[in-house]
C-alpha cells in the first residue's frame, strides 16, 4: 500500500477535537521531560504514555513531569487506545524512541494528529531516499563506497535501521571489513570522515514569517551538541585504537549522552545555507520537513561540512538546553526545542492553521 494511503487525513483526526483544549502527549523516554517541560511553560496540560515501572522517576522532576499517565503494557499497544487518547484530545510530539518503540509503520498509521510532516518517514529511514534528498539539496555527504572490495580508506560500516550506533565498525582494509561484518544485515558503507563533529538542531516553521526568512515560512538555529558514544570517544584513554584492534577490541558508537557545544561564528552562514536547501528540497520531494530536524555532520580541517545523517525530530541533543542554548537565548530567552514545539502549536490554534503543521 503506498504510504499516502496509510496515513489517515489530519482533517478527520482532527474533527471531534476541542481546539481549544489540547493535550501534548508523547512517550516518556528519549527527550520527554524537556517536551513536558516546554509544553507546560506554553500552559499546555500534558500526557506521558508509559510503562508502570519506568516512570517512577518522574516524580524527582516535577516541572518534567506530565500531568497525567496514561500507562500501556507496551508501546506497541497505543494504536489499541486510540479512541481513549482522542477524547483527551491529545497532540502527539514524536521523538526518535517514539518511533522506534511504536515501530515504523504503525507510526504511519496511527490514528491521532501528530506534529509533524509524517510522510518524512520514508524519506529518513531509507538511507537511499535520504541520500537522494540531502545531496539533491546540494549538501556535501561522505563518499559512499558500493563494493567492500573497494575500501582504500578508513571507513565505517552501518548496519540498516540499526539504532544510536549499535552495531557500527570502522574498517581500513577489505580483510578488516571481511573478518568485523554480519553478512546477514543489510549494510552501507561509508567514507569515515575526519574532523569535528557537530549536530545542528534546527526548527521549520512553515506557518510564521519572522527572522530568518525562507520562501515559505522561517527557520531558527536553536542549539547544537556532540553525542557522546562509547566505546569510541574514550578508548584513547587505554592506547591507540590499532593497538587495541592488534589485541581484538573494536570501537563501538552506542550512544550515551549529549554534550553542549558551540561553533566558530563564521560558520553559522553555511549552517542556515544548509538547513534552508534542506527544507526547500523537502517541500519539493514531500511537502516538507516541519518543526525541530538536526543534520549530523562533520567539519574537516579545511571547514567544509559533510553531513552523514539527517533525524527528522526532536533529538536527545536538544535535552542540554531545557533552560535555553547560547543561540535560542538570541531569540527569547529560556526557549528549549520542547518548548518551541509548544509554541507552534499555540500559534496554529489560534490562527487556525494546527492542519498546516501536523498530519
Ligand atoms: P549515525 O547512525 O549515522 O548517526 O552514526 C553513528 C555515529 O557514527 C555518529 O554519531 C558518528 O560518531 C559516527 N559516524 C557516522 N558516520 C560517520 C562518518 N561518515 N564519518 C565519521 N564518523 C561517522
């Protein structure tokens, strides 16, 4: 079934909602207190999807915590509550665990508005499609290499679907790639890029015609960060990774925390040069990427960017910053990317325009 036919109409799940009382409500994982957090700072009640023994800490943080549980035995099972959840009259924030929890194509087909350009999906999953997006917005990706036969640099090997890393290897040879691979998972093979990394969140309005203007609505910088992985970033502190490699100790790139970051100021005009194709190429392909999306890059020795990934919503880099970044604190002070999610949504109701930004 082609996707546009599995994604129900937003006019639909929108009828029967009271407007003028909606509830934000997302899984409580991934960037869930800043969400709850956000939302509660724009005067939204708030919802928290859970599992029984996960959400007790919720409770130490009473201005992350949702106003009400609504807990299931798994997350697979929201499409089962859906009626439940649609006379709450909730507006579902989908974050990268959201996804991956509920799993992809129920995430097409769930039957309650959610903020956001759902059919991005496909675009971001497949790494072709995102390839085909993100070059065809002239951005500059690392080199991808087809056949292992062909590895003559260091590269890095990425299983499909694979999540915060699991699983990556960085191989220099074919006889590396041969003896490290999993024939069995589908695999790309990548250009392992040298330099810095930074991971650039951006927030699309489609709907507000301010700042930094684009031919259809504006775009804002709210914040960066650098993942923190291990085993990768802290291997150097027991020898070389090919000393290690020499005795059978891979690195690995599972992700375990943020870290805040800020970038030379002259770079910031090819940042927004980048985010601004990005959307405009989305628009083109599929009627565009709307609300927080982060490209994942690396800036080399000559600063130029390669940008290796692209995550279409809100992303864990954005939790550093709950009480503002050193770029949204240029906009309003105390804004985090939950709270701009918020206030998207509070400028829609009341301009009467919430099917322009969710789906
Ligand atoms: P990804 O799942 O594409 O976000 O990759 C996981 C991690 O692998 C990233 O956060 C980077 O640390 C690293 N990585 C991915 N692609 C590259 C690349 N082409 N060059 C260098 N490091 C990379």
């Amino acid at each position: 079934m082609a996707v546009e036919e599995k994604i129900p109409s937003i006019k639909e799940l929108l009828s029967g909602y009271d407007k003028s009382n909606l509830v934000i409500a997302t899984i409580c994982s991934h960037s869930s207190l800043q969400i709850f957090n956000g939302a509660r700072k724009e005067g939204f009640k708030t919802l928290g999807i859970g599992i029984e023994d996960r959400i007790k800490f919720y409770d130490a943080f009473p201005l992350g915590k949702p106003d009400e549980f609504f807990l299931v035995d798994n997350y697979k099972d929201i499409p089962k509550y859906v009626e439940e959840l649609r006379e709450k009259n909730v507006i579902i924030i989908p974050h990268g665990s959201f996804v991956e929890y509920l799993g992809a194509e129920n995430f097409l087909k769930l039957e309650l508005p959610t903020f956001g350009n759902r059919r991005v999906l496909m675009w971001e999953s497949d790494r072709d499609l995102e390839r085909k997006w993100l070059e065809g917005a002239g951005l500059d990706m690392p080199k991808q290499i087809k056949d292992p036969k062909d590895i003559d640099r260091p590269v890095i090997v990425k299983y499909h679907g694979a999540k915060g890393g699991k699983g990556f290897f960085i191989a220099k040879t074919y006889e590396e790639f041969e003896k490290l691979v999993d024939w069995s998972k589908p695999f790309t093979i990548q250009e392992f890029v040298m330099g810095t990394r930074y991971y650039l969140h951006y927030f699309y309005s489609p709907i507000i015609n301010e700042g930094y203007r684009l031919k259809k609505g504006s775009l804002q910088l709210l914040s960066m960060d650098r993942r923190d992985e291990t085993t990768i970033d802290e291997l150097q502190r027991i020898g070389s990774i090919s000393e290690l490699e020499e005795i059978g100790i891979h690195p690995t790139f599972v992700v375990t925390g943020n870290i805040p970051i800020v970038m030379r100021e002259s770079l910031l005009p090819e940042v927004f040069r980048m985010g601004e194709k990005v959307v405009e190429k989305s628009i083109e392909l599929f009627g565009g990427i709307i609300g927080p999306f982060c490209l994942e890059t690396v800036i080399t020795e000559d600063l130029k960017f390669k940008v290796f990934e692209i995550s279409a919503r809100i992303v864990a880099g954005t939790n550093p910053y709950i009480s503002g970044s050193p770029y949204s604190d240029l906009i309003q002070p105390d804004l985090s990317t939950g709270r701009r999610i918020a206030q998207e949504i509070k400028y829609a109701q009341k301009h009467d325009l919430l099917e322009e930004i969710l789906s």
